[in-house]
C-alpha cells in the first residue's frame, strides 16, 4: 500500500450557516490521476480552494506528503509542492506569453528578491522558461500578450504555469472547460503527457474525458465523498447513477 | 516600447549631452528651473514604480519626499555644520530615511490593496503632517530647518551651476537605476503585482513582502529627490508634507503616461516647466493642470507619451503626408482649446479678484469697469468679451470632429486590447513596459 | 468636570457632522465601488454655495437651497464624468475624482479667494442653549448636531423601509439583477451619488457658518473622512456613524489633556530623563488630537482590517 501524496480527513467547510464541505475523506496517491466529479455545486472548486490554501477549513485536516497543510497561506503550500490551476483563467494579462512563464519560473529558482542580476541574461532561468513554453506548445506565441491568447492557448498557459514550480500535486480546476472536441483531446493528452510521475487532481465534467485520463475517480455529492473507485467501478455504482441521474422509481 | 531600441538609445544620448551642456545655453533663473524640473522627474519616476509598475496608488508620496529630505538637512547640519558626509553624497541621507520610513509605511499599507491601500497612503502623509509642526526638534517649527552647502572635492558648491551639476547626476544615475531595475527579476515581479497579485501567491510568492520591498524602494527613491531639493534650497520646512506635494507626481505621472518608463518624467519636467514660465502670468496655473489631467483621465489615460507612440504609429501606418491633414486638424484644435480655456479662466479670475471687485463696487460710471487682459481692455457687460472664448471653444470643438474622423483608422490599428486583435507590432506600442 | 462635559457634547457634535459626509461616502462606495476623492468637495461646495447665496435668499434660505444645489453638481459628476470612464476600472474612476477634486479646490479659490470668507452665524441665533456648569453652550452646536441626526434618522427609515430604499439595497448587492427586474440602475446610481453629495453638501452649509469657511476645508476633513471609513468599514452606515462618534470625541477630548508622556514617566521618577530627550516624550495630547484618527487608523488596520463593523476581507 503506498502512502498517499495528498490526504483529506474530515475535511469540513461552512460559510456562515451554509456548510458547504461535509466531512471529505481523499486519499491521493503518488502519482496517479484522480478525477473529482460531481453535480453543480457539489463543492469541488471549493475543496480546491481549501486544499491549495485560499480558505482555511472549518475542521479536519489536510496532510501533503505527510506535512500538515491546512490552513497554511497558498504560497507555502506552493512551496511544499502543490500547485493549482484556476477554473476562471488567472494569468497576468497584460505580460506576454514568456513573461508569464518566466515570472513562475523565477520563484523556483529562488531570485524573487533579487536585483543583482539581469534576469534577460539568466541562462537556466530562460531555457526552464523555454522548455515549458515548448511543453504546452505555445513556443509560436512567445511574444504575444496573454491576454490576447485564443482561449484554449490561455488555458495551456495556465497549466504551464501550473507546472513551473515542479509540483509533486497538481490540481487542476476544470482545465477543459469551455473547449471544442479538439481542443479538449490535445489539451487532454497534454495534461497525461506533463503530468507523468506526479500525482494529479482534476476537477472534470467531460466523463469522456474523466474515463480515459483517470486512474481513479472520486465522486463528491453535497459535500461529501459518496463513492471513490476506478472509473469503471464509478460507472457501475448505484449510488452515482441516483445522484446524477435521480432514484429510480418502480413503475 | 520603443519599437526600435536603437533610435531610443540615440534619443537618450542626445538628451544627456543637452543636459550637460544646459548650463552654457540658460540663464540662472531658468537653470534654477531646470533643477526643480529634474527632482520633479525623479519623483514622479519613484512614483511610477509603485504605481504605474507595480499597480498600487499612493496618494501620500510627500511623506517620503519629506522624510527624505529632513533626514537631508540634518545630515548637512551635523558636526557643526560641517555635514555629516561630503555635500555630493548628502542626499544618501535622504535615500535611507526614505527606505526606512517606507518599509515601515509599506508594512501598514500593503496589507490592503486598491482603494484601502490609496486610502492608507494618504493617511500616512496626514499624519506626517499633523505631527511634524509639534516635534520642533525635528521638523523646525513653522520655520522649518536650514543649513548650508559645504565645499567638497575642490568645488565650492555655491553657484547654481554646481548645484545642477550634482542634481543632474544623482538625477540620472537613479533613472538609470530604476531602469536596470526593471531588468531584474524582482523588477519583472513587480509587474506581476500589478497583472494578477492574487496568482502571484498561488506560484508561491510572499506577495505582502514583495509589495513592502517595492514600496520601499520607491520611497528610497522619493526620499532622494527630497535631498536633492533640500541640498538645492538649504531648506526644509514641514509644508513639504502637504497634500498639493501628494498630488503633483500623481498628475505629472499620468500626464506623461504610467505605461511608459520616462513617461513619468516627461510630464512632471512639462508641468514644472510651465509651472515656472507662466506663474508670472497668471494665478491659475494649477487649475490647468487639474483641467488637463481630468481631461487625460477621460480621454487619453495613456497620457501624452502613449499619445506620442499612437500618433507615431498612424504616423508610420499612413504615410506622412496623408497623416499631415489629421495632425494639424487635431493639434489646431488643442490649441484652440487651450487658448478658449486660458481667456476664459484668466477673464473670469480677474473678475473675481478683490482689487477688482472693489473697483466695481466704487465705479459710478459704469458698473462693471473693463479688465486689461492680454494688452487690450475688456468689458465685461460687452457681448464681443464673451464672444471671443466661444468662438475659440467652438471652433476647437469643430476641428476635434474632423480631426477625429480623419484619424478614426488610428484607433484602430493601434489599440493593444482592440477588437481585431490586430498581431502587427505597432500594437504592442504602450503595453507592458 | 465641566470641560469633560463641554468636550464630550462638541466631540458629538463634530463626529455627528463626520457621519453626515461619510454616509454619502460610504454608501456610494458600498453601492458602485468608487471611492470619491471629491466628496470632501461637496462638503466645501455646501459652504461656499451657502455663502454666496446668503445675500439674496438669506441665511436659513441658503441653508436649504445649498445641498439641492451641490446635490445636482453631484449628478452632473456622476452623469457627465464617471460614467465615461466607469469601463476603465475603480483605479481610473478613483483617479477621475482626485482630479475633480483637485479642480474643484482651485476653481473655488478663483471664485473666492486663497483665503477665509467671512460665512458666520447670524447674530440672532447666536446664544446658548443651556448652561453646563457656569458656560453657556452655543445653540447652534446643537442644531448642528440635530441636523446630523435627523439626517440619519431619515436616510435610515429610507433606506429600510421604503420600497425606493429596497431598491437601492438590492442594487449594492446585485445591479444587474436589479435591472433585469426592471429598475434604472443607472438612474439609482445617480439619485445614490446625488442623495450623497447634498448630504455632504448640507454638512457643509451647516458646519461652514460655525467653523471655518476656506478653501482648504476639503482637504482637512477629506483625510478625516477616510478614517472613518476605513475604522468604520466601508459600505456599513453604522460602522460610519460609530467610528465618526468615536474619532469626534476622542479628538475632543484629547484637545484638553494637557499631559504628555514626561508626565506618565513622572510616576516612575523618569520625568527628568524624557524631558532631556524631549521629542516624542515632550508632546502633549491636546498637540497631538489632530494625529491621533489616524493613529486610530492604523491600529484599526493592524488589529481589525475590515474596520470595525466591516465584512471581514
């Protein structure tokens, strides 16, 4: 049995009166692809946002690789070695393609307070910034402003920027959403391709997409965790079945 | 940027040697302006850091300014006077008690951001300035505090030539410096500050530490020019911490442009300049400048710098001859404005003065006695008094609509975030810097 | 115990007075997210307005008429400069309206002078209303108190019990919605903003007879005014009227301490010492009642960042 990467145990979360997390139990292990599905409003941008340190659970606890990370502030987790990626994209506009890889890639390299040296000049600081470039095939765009990216091309970025601080977890928001059947199998073999040898968290409504990426798949109904297996075993689950598609009712 | 790197390089080049060689070509009195023109470059380039670069307004920048300049003037008094290091090295004074005051203020005013942060600034500077006058040992009392230059290196330091000397150099080195800055990785993270902060946390950044450490630098950086200006005055006095000192690299920075690295410096060396060529001639002068930032705000927020670039690009897209047409129509039409504005402002501002109303209420006569503006005498009852800055405001706004329409393409190809996400490099003209 | 009394009733007062500015700049805050940096000006408007009115309609006439006057100023600057550049983002709109500001200062100082105008009380209500101790207390501080109370007695009772006023709330909440439902927003925007500059505009008319009329009043009260938002909470009227009570008479009653940290350190046997190092440890209190909103200010940022009654950030 090997230890989990990423642990939630008794994960709760209210907003005021509104108890959006009831209680999530995950294990994810090193490695694998784990999708987390749901119904609208099931919370799963929600539990993303507790795991990578943008609100603090109400109780329970969040274990990475072992180290206790609930509560912590989101660049501390970053540096633990989880990284995320943003259902609505959340790159720096106004900066180009480049620019925006660089800037997540300098953090890694420890030159965030630095001013002694010409970052232009930088060689390992340019070729990582390259080589991720190359890896979410935006080398033909390096120039252009982010913000004028096509959508598909920004949600490339994003998982590029994902990937810059080599992230032992990697969580990403509905990476898919909002993209045409092309789009959706490039950028669906790209997350298989760069998300190789670590453990990925995917938050997907394209249950194609979900059966031929994921290892194993968690479902998360109201809060809770009500069934979590391979994707077969998902698709055979009666519980599943009655949470999206409602009880059957014998005629 | 500039598209051609080159022609920027030469550009800056010429302008040093004009530089150098100013004190041959001006007068003392407008040498002396020329000084304060520099210091206001600085300044608003400090400014521009945390503003334009990093996205954080601050609206209480004189408290470093201020600090930095006190800190300045006690350094030129100490050991009797002596100055506690060589005059060329006194605004290092300044640069440290802006450093230290900022990193503390930043402290305070990075923990909120947008309308908190700018509400914060402009507190810290109230309360710089309600607290100086009481603590006389330091702030001088309403007389404020004053030494003198000391001779160093063989220079004596008295004329206003050695003066500028020194400003011109402190003056560029730091430009210099807060270029090469933006070269630096903590330079392109503050970009980032000003693109998406909240990301910035997300990629494992202390974003609250990196927005202290700009804030900080860019108050370093004012507190320089308020030793600058306190080496050329060899005086500090608490009005320094006033508001209207808030407010100026506010106006020059977007006036020139924020997007724009000397952008900043281009508009606060126009204002400063106008500022002393025409305070002889009229009371208003500041109610310009309020007039054309508002009117920047609202129709050109790239400033004059990114205006620049635009026209240079349609320029360059067109063809200058057919340009030719467009151009003059709209520089008339500034002009025009400007000259209704200007008649207006000053025929209003004497009517309302006190000599002026004591007149009227003493003339028999006539009732309203005529104004003397611009060599000729007005009346103010006459119809032909009105007529004139109506005629000017109207034609001004007729020539705008020809003008617009004649450049109605430029908009177009040039906007950064257009519609027709144009891909030519002319539309990266303005953007990040 | 007379000056306590006496600065308790004039810090009220001054902090009713702050309410009445700060709601309109919390409340348009709370409703469009624009900080307006040239409420301070309404404030300044209200006074000169009144002033220049006073010939003609005389001093209560003026008094009325002035806030319905900086009231449509206030929807000029709504109608003809923010909503122009409303697309561009708060930073821009909090910019337009430092301009605006700014100008405003300086066309006041056009029209008036670079000094004090003579706006005073008329004789005829200047009595005292009733004596605390062996002082008399001036009336007209108490009509300028009573002005401030009503004032939120009537926007609450607008605000929460009038359909116009349901309006108004749903449209800080949710502008769109509302307008799907059929309202003018923009139309709300503007009653909103105008509503809040008379009110300003009123505090100003009713202050400026009282204090002093000059065209430095926006700038001094601005910074005031930003305190208490910011230890108030912004968008939340009774964090304004709270932290407004609480910087007026603190300030007031700060005026009158006489002591200094030399005093305090009087009780340790140190008062010799921090008199020698004078500075700080020689300041009095009464000279630092002016700083002391916005050490207040700070405090509250360190301590509470959303303000007192505030939403958490």
């Amino acid at each position: 049995m090997r230890t989990p990467v990423l642990s939630l145990r008794g994960v709760r979360k209210s907003f005021g009166d509104a108890e959006i997390i009831r209680g999530v139990d995950i294990d994810i292990l090193p490695g694998e692809r784990h999708a987390l599905i749901g119904p609208n409003g099931a919370g799963k941008s929600t539990l993303f946002h507790l795991v990578s340190g943008n609100h603090r659970p109400t109780s329970g606890s969040i274990y990475l690789a072992g180290r206790r990370i609930d509560g912590q502030s989101p660049q501390a987790i970053n540096r633990h070695g989880l990284a995320r990626s943003f259902q609505i994209t959340n790159v720096f506009p106004g900066l180009s393609v480049f620019e925006n890889l660089r800037l997540a890639v300098m953090r890694p390299h420890r030159l965030q307070y630095s001013i002694s040296r010409w970052i232009d000049g930088d060689r390992p600081v340019r070729e990582e910034t390259e080589r991720l470039m190359d890896l979410v095939r935006l080398t033909a765009r390096v120039h252009a402003l982010a913000g004028e990216l096509a959508y598909s091309e920004q949600r490339s970025l994003e998982i590029g920027m994902t990937l810059a601080s080599n992230p032992q977890v990697i969580l990403l928001d509905e990476p898919m959403a909002g993209m045409s059947r092309e789009e959706t199998a490039f950028t669906a073999n790209l997350i298989r391709e760069v998300t190789r040898g670590r453990a990925l968290l995917i938050v997907e409504h394209d249950m194609d997409v979900v059966f031929s990426l994921a290892e194993r798949v968690s479902v998360l109904v109201y809060g809770e965790v009500i069934a979590t297996g391979t994707p077969d075993d998902i698709r055979a689950d009666a519980a599943v079945r009655e949470a999206y598609l409602g009880a059957e009712v014998p005629v | 940027m500039i598209r051609s790197t080159r022609h920027a390089g030469f550009a800056v080049a010429a302008l040093v040697l004009l530089l150098v060689a100013l004190p041959h070509l001006l007068s003392q009195g407008l040498l002396n302006a020329a000084i304060q023109m520099l210091i206001a470059a600085l300044f608003a380039c400090a400014y521009n850091l945390l503003c334009g670069q990093a996205g954080m307004l601050s609206f209480g920048h004189a408290a470093y300014f201020g600090v930095g300049a006190f800190a300045t003037i006690h350094a030129m008094k100490a050991l009797g006077g002596a100055g506690l290091v060589p005059t060329p090295f006194l605004p290092l004074a300044g640069a440290a008690a802006g450093l230290a005051v900022g990193a503390a203020a930043g402290w305070f005013a990075t923990k909120r951001s947008g309308t908190y942060f700018a509400m914060i600034t402009l507190a810290i500077a109230e309360l710089l300035h309600s607290l100086a006058p009481h603590l006389k040992g330091w702030f001088g009392g309403e007389s404020g505090v004053s030494a003198m230059r000391m001779p160093a290196f063989g220079i004596s330091f008295g004329s206003t030539t050695h003066v500028y000397y020194l400003t011109m150099a402190w003056v560029l080195a730091c430009l210099a410096a807060l270029y090469l800055y933006t070269r630096t990785p903590l330079g392109r993270l503050t970009l980032g500050l000003r693109e998406n902060s909240h990301r910035l946390a997300f990629l494992g950044y202390d974003v609250h530490r990196v927005s202290v450490l700009v804030f900080a630098l860019s108050a370093m950086f004012s507190g320089i020019a308020g030793g600058l200006q306190v080496v050329n005055n060899e005086a500090a006095n608490y009005v320094l911490f006033d508001m209207q000192l808030s407010a100026a690299p506010v106006l020059h920075a977007f006036i020139g442009g924020v997007k724009v690295f000397l952008g900043p410096a281009i508009g606060a060396a126009l204002m400063t300049f106008f500022g002393y060529a025409v305070s002889d001639l009229t009371q208003s002068w500041l109610l310009y400048q309020g007039i054309l930032f508002v009117l920047i705000m609202m129709f050109m927020p790239d400033g004059l710098a990114g205006l620049w670039f635009r026209c240079a690009a349609w320029r360059a897209r067109v063809g200058t001859l057919r340009a030719m047409p467009g151009l003059l129509a709209a520089i008339s039409a500034a002009l025009l404005l400007a000259a209704g504005t200007v008649f207006t402002v000053e025929l209003l501002q004497r009517l309302f003065a006190q000599d002026y109303r004591a007149l009227a209420r003493a003339a028999v006569t006539q009732p309203w006695p005529s104004v003397h503006l611009f060599g000729r005498d007005w009346l103010p009852g006459a119809v032909e008094t009105w007529l004139v800055p109506l005629a000017l405001l109207a034609a001004a706004g007729v020539l705008a609509v020809i003008a617009k329409r004649m450049v109605r393409t430029m908009s177009y190809a040039t906007e950064p975030r257009g519609v027709t996400a144009s891909t030519t490099p002319l539309a990266q003209a303005g953007s990040s810097t | 115990m007379d000056t306590f009394v006496v600065s308790l009733l004039n810090g009220a007062v001054y902090g009713l007075l702050l309410f009445m500015v700060s709601a309109g700049l919390t409340l348009i805050f709370g409703m469009m997210g624009v900080l307006n940096f040239a409420h301070a000006s309404f404030y300044m408007l209200g006074a000169y307005f009144a002033y220049a009115l006073e010939g003609t309609l005389g001093f209560w006439g003026a008094l009325v008429a002035s806030p319905f006057l900086v009231m449509g100023f206030g929807v000029a600057v709504e109608r003809y400069f923010l909503r122009r550049v409303h697309h561009h983002g708060h930073a821009h709109e909090l910019l337009l309206t430092f301009g605006l500001a700014f100008i405003c200062a300086e066309l006041i100082k056009l029209f008036f002078g670079n000094y004090p105008v003579n706006y005073r009380i008329p004789q005829a209500i200047d009595f005292a209303a009733f004596t605390v101790g062996s002082v008399g207390y001036p009336a007209y501080r108490v009509f300028m108190g009573g002005v401030a109370l009503a004032m939120f007695g009537l926007m609450y009772l607008l605000l929460a019990r009038t359909r116009v006023g349901i309006v108004v709330r749903s449209a800080i909440y949710k502008p769109r919605m509302v307008e799907a439902l059929g309202h003018n927003v923009p139309v709300v925007f503007m009653g909103v903003f105008g509503v809040g500059a008379g009110l300003a505009g009123l505090a100003g008319a009713v202050a400026g007879a009282f204090y002093t009329t000059n065209p430095n009043m926006a700038l001094e009260l601005g910074a005031m005014v930003f305190v208490v938002v910011v230890v108030g909470g912004l968008g939340s009227l009774e964090g304004a009227m709270l932290a407004s009570l609480l910087i007026g008479v603190v300030t007031s009653l700060a005026v009158s301490i006489d002591l200094s940290l030399a005093d305090l350190l009087a009780h340790v046997g140190a008062r010799d010492w921090a008199e020698a190092v004078g500075g700080l440890f020689t300041l009095k209190v009464s000279s630092l009642a002016a700083t002391l909103p916005f050490a207040l200010m700070l405090l509250v940022l360190l301590v509470r960042p959303g303000g007192l009654l505030g939403e958490k950030p």
